[in-house]
C-alpha cells in the first residue's frame, strides 16, 4: 500500500504545455545517474504552482547538502556535465534545421521527434537542479553569514556568488551598449546601426524564446531599443563597467574573509548562477533549430504547434489523441505523477486571494522604496507589462528584460539572492524583494502598493475596486 503523500509547494511559474510536464517528469529518471540521488517519485503541477512529495523533498536537500560537504568538486563536475549535454543537444538540434522535413516520411518525421525529446529529456534534469543546490548551499553558508554580515547575508552571498563570465543574453546587452555609444558618438551611422542590428537578431535572437514558446527578436525590435540606449548610453555603458569592476571587488574581499570551506562553496555556486541564466538561453536556441521538425510533426497530426504540446506522452507515442480533449487542455489542466503513473484533469485557473494581510516580507537584494499599482505577469504575458508598475510575478525569466525596464520594482514568490530578479534589479537599479512565498495570493492586479527593498517589505496602501464603484 503506498503511503500518503504530503504536497509541499515548491513554487508558482504559470503552466507549461502538457508534453512538457511529461518530459519533466520523465527528466527525475536520470537523478540516480547524474546526481546519485533517489529519483523524485511524486510530482505536481497545477495550473499556477509546482509541487513535491514534503519526506523526498526533505531527503533530496539533504542528500545535497551532504554531497556539497563531502566532495569539493561536486558542482563543477555538475556543471562540466551540464554543458558538456547542452552543447551535445544543440549540436542535434542544429544538424535538425538543415532538413527540409516537408519532404521526408511520417516514420522518419516522428523518430526524429521522438529523438529530440529523449535529448531535451536528459537536459531537463537541469530545470530544478540549480535551484534545489541554491537551497542546499544557502544552508550550509548562513550560519557563517549572519555571524559577519547580520540581516543583511543575502546581499553578501548575492555578491560574492557573480560569475565572472558573461551570459548570452548580458554579451546581447553589451553589444547594443557599444553599438549605441558608436553611434552617439558618430563613429557609425544609422545604415550601419541597422546592420549590425541584423546581426545581432541573428545571433541572439533565439533568447526571446522560452521552453516551447519559440520567438525570436528582430532587426527592428533590437534597432528601436537602441534608439532608447542612445539617449543615455554614456552614463548607460559606463555605469554597467564600473559596476561590473565593483562587483568583483566586492567579492574578493568577501571571500577573503570567508573559511576555506565555505569559500569553496561560494565559488563553486558562482557556476550555478551561470548555469541558471544560461540554460534558459541554450533551451532556446535548441527549440528554436528544432521548431520546423515539431511544426511539421504537428501538421502531420492536423494540429497546430501549441496544440501538438497539448499531447500527453502516451497520445504522442500512438499518434492518437481526441482534438476536443487537447482544446479542453489549452483552457487549464493538473498534472499529477505518482511512481510510473501520471494523470491529467481538467482545471481552470481562479486566482487565490488572501485579504487580511496587508505586508508580505521576503530577501531584499536591490535597495529604494517606490510606491505603485501591482501587475501581475508570468513567462508568457511578460510583453503586456506596463510602464510604471509594480510586477508582482512567481519568478522572472531572462527573456522578460526588455520588459522588466518598464516597472518601478519587482516582487517574487520564489527565488534566493542569486535569482535571476535578483540580478536584474541592481542591474537596472530598481527596488526588488523575492521570495516572498505569498505576494501572488495576497496582491490583486491594481493594488497600490509600497515596496521597501532596504527592509525587504512590501506594503498593501490602497486595495484595487473590482467592482469600480
């Protein structure tokens, strides 16, 4: 007889498509070989929030933690790992988007799906990985932290865990810095602006996607921000330098005063933040080749491509499926595997609403205090951000900055100091308090509320009218 389960939320990021549940969820069956971890047999996913089994959860960190103090080597070898399969699936993915699939069989159009996804399978493992290592290390260093720094350890540890090495998306940025300083400058003109604007989409443009939602930026997408960095770029390009130098100061000197075990934790950790940013980026840049192959695969089974991702496993792999069913999907679902066994039902999304409170804390990561309407926005409505609000989000995504320039602050359920909101706060010098765990349930879109990033509060001043009377 199985043991009842106790559902521990692990955190709230919106929903994914129904196939890539399954790939996820297939992802736990390589823990035992890439991590010598027990594999996660009890996995939730509902329409906002992601959930483990509380006992496996428990054992999975501490089996982490464990890891982490007996191997100093542990997360680079990870990490070497983690690259090594990427750049393996990429290569893949790559040698995918020189075929003209319109013209090969159903056999030979479906056995290269089915190989894709075993690729992306592997990858997945490190979807929750970086994160779960985050919480394992935070809880080996913050004795040590709060005994030097007090309160304020997460800034610290924030610091003292930047990569050295630039992610696609910050080497992006970089370029359109230089680019419009050229410009400004009038080294370069417009024609060769617009150029070099198609160069860039062509080598970057595959970080606007996120998972399976393949988007790409444009020559005149990347030309018109441009236009927005040349009114500032010197003081733009020359304040992103110096805080680059300022932070690596930082972190000596925080490492100097560190122990030599909890040093090497916090160098090694400098590698997971890398990965955590960069992986999104790989993941689109492999969908991305991939998209002809699966919108193909989907002609072939007369659906779209969002409705291809509307498959279950088990309907992928017989190539039988009712097409009512996979509208019904596209509306709201809850994926729930137990063991081998996953099931899905049906559910529609009604936001939860916690009335009584009126301040949420989390970790402050990047300091001021603004005052705002609350929107909230996820990894797909990110673009529908609007200037001067206060996001109130599960998590951000790298491909979410160009509109995160148009908030006052951000405010994240889920995330430590080395999250991604957390980088881009400072970087774009606006208050930010994550992991507040609750913000989603207790803010309603057009509240106006006031964020504190020094204190790490977020206070409800004025609840929004539903009924504008």
């Amino acid at each position: 007889m199985r043991r009842k389960i106790s559902w521990y939320l692990f955190f709230s990021r919106g929903q994914h498509p129904v196939l890539a549940n399954f790939l996820f969820w297939r992802a736990f069956e390589y823990f035992p070989k890439f991590f010598n971890l027990p594999r996660v047999q009890a996995y939730r996913r509902d329409i906002q929030n992601s959930y483990f089994d509380r006992r496996e959860y428990i054992k999975l960190i501490t089996g982490l933690k464990r890891q982490l103090q007996q191997q100093s080597n542990y997360i680079t070898r990870r990490v070497a790992l983690a690259e090594h399969l990427f750049t393996k699936t990429q290569s893949f993915s790559k040698s995918l988007y020189r075929i003209d699939w319109s013209s090969r069989s159903d056999k030979e159009i479906f056995a290269a799906c089915r190989r894709l996804f075993k690729y992306l399978t592997i990858n997945f493992v490190y979807v929750y990985w970086p994160i779960w290592i985050e919480e394992a290390a935070s809880g080996l260093i913050k004795h040590e932290f709060i005994n030097k720094f007090g309160h304020g350890w997460q800034t610290q540890w924030f610091a003292v865990t930047r990569p050295k090495q630039l992610t696609n998306y910050q080497k992006l940025r970089l370029a359109m810095l230089k680019t419009a300083t050229a410009w400004k400058s009038g080294t370069i003109k417009t024609p060769q602006v617009k150029r070099r604007c198609g160069e860039l989409a062509a080598n970057y443009g595959y970080l606007k996607t996120y998972i399976f939602r393949v988007r790409s930026y444009t020559s005149t997408e990347l030309f018109s921000e441009l236009k927005t960095f040349k009114k500032q770029t010197f003081s733009t390009l020359n304040h992103w330098q110096k805080q680059r130098i300022t932070e690596q100061h930082i972190r000596q000197n925080i490492l100097k005063s560190l122990s030599p075990k909890i040093r090497n934790i916090a160098l090694a950790m400098t590698k997971v933040v890398y990965l955590r940013e960069q992986r999104v980026g790989w993941w689109g840049k492999i969908t991305t080749a991939g998209y002809p192959l699966i919108t193909e695969c989907a002609r072939r089974l007369g659906l779209t491509y969002d409705q291809f991702f509307q498959l279950t496993e088990t309907e992928f792999l017989n190539q039988r499926f009712r097409l009512a069913s996979i509208n019904k999907r596209s509306n709201g679902y809850a994926f729930v595997a137990i063991g081998d066994k996953a099931t899905i039902k049906l559910q529609k999304f009604q936001p939860p609403r916690s009335s009584n409170l009126k301040v949420v804390k989390g970790v402050t990561v990047s300091p001021g205090t603004v005052q705002g309407p609350v929107q909230f926005a996820d990894a797909y409505t990110f673009p529908n951000l609007k200037r001067g609000a206060i996001l109130v989000t599960a998590m951000t995504t790298p491909d979410s900055v160009p509109y995160l320039k148009r908030v006052k602050a951000i405010v994240t359920d889920e995330g430590g100091a080395t999250a991604h909101a957390a980088i881009i706060a400072r970087e774009l010098k606006i208050p930010c308090v994550i992991g507040t765990k609750i913000a989603t349930k207790v803010f309603h879109s057009g509240d106006i509320v006031e964020v504190r990033g020094v204190e790490g509060i977020v206070k409800l001043i004025k609840k929004f009218n539903q009924t504008g009377l």
